[in-house]
C-alpha cells in the first residue's frame, strides 16, 4: 500500500469538510470549503452539485498544502455526505437541474399519492422508514410529474456523494445506506424494491447500481486527477450517508451499541442485526457502514436549538458578559443551571419549536413550557430546557430498549461539550453516557474507517475503538432517576393534552 493517509470527504448542508486521517486514527488536517444552497419559492430548497464538486476540488488542494502532504501519500479517498436527495444527471454525469436535497418538502402531494397507492404501514416495513416527502422517491415523483422534459432526459438518480463519485471515477453507484433514504429500497433485501417502483410507475433504470459502503467504485480517472490535485489511479471507497457514517465515528460497530448525536438536531441509533420495526412507526432504519448491520434510529427537530432559541431570546447578558470575559454564553448558562435542583422546580419544557419527526410525527406540534410558578427562575427555564430534550430523546430511546436493552450511550455533538446536560441525560435515561476522545469528527471519521476497511487497511469495522477511544463516563445518579421518572410520565401527559390545542394554533399558521 502506497499511501500512508485516508483523505475523507463530508458533504454537509453547509459545505463539504475535508479531513486527513492516518492509520492509527489521529487528525491530521481539516478544511471547510463552504457552498450555497437555493430557495427558488417556499418550501423548495436546492443545491447545485457543481458548487460542490468546487468545495471538493478546493478543499483537498487546500488540505493537502496545509497538511504537508503529498498526493502520492493519500491511500484512498472516501465519503459521507448529505442523505435524501434527488439529483437527475444524463448519460454523461451532467446534472439536468439543481438537486433537491433532503431539507425540501414540496413533495407533500407526492407522499400522499405514496400512501394511498402502497400503505404507510406497507411502506414502512419495505423500507424501514415512514413514507414521506423528506425522502428521494417523493421528489423523484415531483419532477416526473412537474417536470417531465427533465425525467425523460435522466440516466442516473444520485445523491451528493454518488454525483462526486462520478466525476472523480466515471462510475454511476450509490451505497446501501443512501438507497435506503429514498423509500425506494427494500431493506431486508438489501436491492431496489420493484414492488414500489412499480407502483409509482418510476423508472427502475434511473436507480443506480448498489453496493456495501466499503466497495471500491473506481481509481481517479487522468481528467480528474487534474482537476482535484490528487494522483490517477487512486482508490475511492463508496462510503455512505452522514448517519450512518457517524455510527460507525461514535464507535457503534456492534449489536446493541447506542449513541445520540447532541447537536441542531438530534438523533439516537443502535446497532443492529435487524431492523427494528416499531408497532407505532416512530422509529426508522438505515442500513449500517457493515452490510452486515443495520442502524435503527429516532430523531427529533430541535435539541441544540432549543438551547440556542433559549440563549438567543433569554440570554442577552449572558451573550455580552461572555464577550467581556472570552467565555461562552453556553458555559455562563450552566453554571446558572448548577444552582437549580434537578426536575426544574416542576416546569416542564416541551422541545417542539420545528414540529416533530420521531417521536411524535407531528408537524403541528409547538413548544411550551408547563408548571411556572411564582418562584420559577430563569435558570430553572435554561435547565427545564435540557431536560424536556432529554425527556423526548428517552422516548425514543425506549422503543430501542424494548428491543436492544440499551446498557449505555455514546454521546457525540456539539451539545457532548457540555457535561451538565451529559449529567442531565444520564440521570433521565439512567443509563451511564460515554464521552469519547473525538466529538464532532464523527462523520468524516466514519468515512475514513470505510475507506481503510475498503483497501483492506483496517480488518474490520471495530478498529474505531483505537480511533476514537472514550475519554469519560458520566454515571446516572438514581436519586435524580425517581424525579425524573415522575417528570417524564407528566411529560407525555402534557404532550397528549395539547393535541387539540396544537391543531387550533395551527389554524392561523
């Protein structure tokens, strides 16, 4: 093996995130090559594949010079990016139109068109997810029927990382876990499902050839070799999906390994042997880095921008006093919730501020706060705020318990940073949470485990305990865990008892 290094590509909302891996695990470099996205009216949201095939290029030229590295030194490269998109190209690779990415919900038509013609709960245990407008296949109806001109020109349906994968092999392929975001995939049988392609009348020709995310798609073809700064012939590994891609980086690489991703949004997943299929629908599955595994998972809207709401709207002078002082409003934030009791002085805080997908599946849902008092502090609404996002992660979480008895959790993530809502979580899952060496590395870390697996490198996934070993472990306090037990049950009630209202105040949306 030539190369002494894994070049990893992260094709975010944002930008794409280059980093550099060597083969014991440490970061070597990284690089954040920004790009727009699009909103040509309300509710569609677009982004065009050349702007990133740009970041790419620029980003890996950007890494390597900083890096000092050279390009006969990069072993493979490999991906994780941005899921549930829709991006048609021509027999050549040319994009027909910007993508649809997975931010987009015009397809509303489209999903209840899915519903009637194959059954949610039908749907549901072919792809492992609810059908929905989120997800490829609606927009892939969209165009077919809103732009017919631009369906009967496609070759090829990809999603972002498909698309540079192309450009830098000629190969037209996607991964396991990516097809499993369109609803277009049968999960179990790991192949494209004829019996909904068939059904929406799609074009089983447009799906692309799937593979594991450690297959090797291609070498770097001469005309792209030119253009990226990276050698001809130089392996890249398919890689997958950015979820998938953070299981494996949180170090779930075995059956009944948990972790939570702690950021904007936020999401728990399990490793699994099966797909775990919840009576009420209100988990969903992926299929894991390993073909061998897949990654059942539940997410929720607004964790970490709950806290941001709440710093933003509440937190001005923490905001200023951080600025005089060089700290962080988060950190002034919780020294303020060190002085509250757990439980908040019973207010409850409920996280809808975007709606909710998993696990409630109600866009009409809004936040509330429940249970101020004369006494209630500001500091008890900034700690009510951690714990009515752990509250809603614990529902999730036991639909996994029933199936996988979860022993503990990994948390990764911008919100992983701060260890008073680690102790929060730990405390309402009662579950010890772990806190490994690398927080938001997660994806591209991913990735890079991919690539090496792919180029035989690394024997197997479990290499990820050397990468990213865990660096503490918050324990769960059980006196906390009666308290919280309570608070959880009147959290569900509360939720339950604002259904009616939800839809009134959604009367003047």
């Amino acid at each position: 093996m030539a190369g002494q290094y894994i070049l990893a590509h992260d094709l975010g909302t944002s930008g794409n995130k280059a980093t550099i891996y060597d083969f014991k695990g440490n970061l070597c470099a990284s690089v954040l090559c920004e790009y727009p996205t699009y909103y040509p009216q309300d509710g569609f949201v677009e982004q065009d594949p050349n702007d990133w095939w740009r970041a790419v290029c620029s980003s890996t030229k950007r890494l390597l010079q900083e890096a000092g590295i050279r390009n006969t030194e990069i072993a493979v490269v490999s991906f994780s990016a941005q899921m549930m998109g829709c991006l048609l190209v021509d027999h050549c690779g040319e994009a027909l139109r910007k993508m649809i990415i997975w931010a987009d919900t015009r397809s509303v038509e489209q999903e209840a068109e899915m519903i009637d013609k194959i059954g949610m709960e039908r749907g549901y245990h072919i792809t492992g997810h609810r059908l929905s407008a989120s997800y490829g296949g609606a927009k892939l109806l969209w165009i077919k029927e809103n732009e017919p001109d631009i369906y009967d020109k496609a070759y090829k349906m990809l999603n972002a990382k498909d698309y540079i994968i192309h450009r830098l092999t000629g190969a037209f392929v996607t991964d396991y876990s990516d097809a499993s975001g369109t609803n277009l995939f049968d999960l179990e049988r790991k192949m494209w499902s004829e019996e909904i392609v068939n059904a929406l009348d799609l074009r089983m020709d447009l799906l692309p050839e799937v593979h594991a995310s450690t297959d090797i798609a291609g070498g770097i073809t001469p005309e792209a070799a030119m253009e990226i700064g990276l050698l001809a012939g130089t392996p890249v590994v398919i890689g997958g999906g950015d979820g998938s891609c953070a299981c494996v980086g949180a170090g779930v690489v075995e059956e009944g390994k948990t972790y939570n991703v702690l950021g904007s949004s936020s999401w728990i997943s399990i490793a699994s042997k099966t797909p775990v299929f919840d009576p009420a629908m209100r988990t969903f599955n992926w299929v894991h880095l390993d073909p061998d595994l897949y990654t059942p998972c539940g997410t929720m809207q607004a964790a970490g921008y709950s806290l941001n709401w709440f710093k933003n709207v509440f937190c001005k002078d923490e905001i200023k006093e951080g600025k005089v002082i060089g700290k962080n409003p988060y950190q002034l934030i919780d020294k303020q919730i060190l002085q509250t009791a757990p439980g908040a002085n019973g207010l409850l805080y409920l996280p809808y501020l975007l709606g909710e997908r998993s696990p409630r599946w109600n866009f009409q849902a809004k936040g509330a706060f429940i249970g101020m008092k004369i006494t209630t502090t500001k500091a008890d609404f900034a700690r009510a705020v951690l714990e009515g996002v752990g509250y809603n992660l614990k529902v999730i979480l036991d639909v996994f318990d029933k199936t996988y008895p979860v022993s503990d959790v990994v948390l990764i993530g911008g919100g992983a940073k701060g260890e008073v809502w680690a102790q929060i979580l730990a405390d309402i899952w009662q579950k010890p949470v772990l806190i490994p060496r690398y927080l938001e590395e997660a994806t591209s870390m991913g990735a890079a485990i991919c690539g090496g697996v792919g180029i035989g490198a690394f024997p197997n996934f479990s290499v990820i305990k050397q990468f990213n070993s865990i660096n503490k472990t918050i324990v769960p306090n059980l006196k906390n865990g009666e308290l919280y037990n309570k608070l959880y049950k009147a959290f569900n009630v509360a939720y339950n008892g604002l259904l009616d209202t939800y839809n009134m105040l959604n009367m003047n949306d």
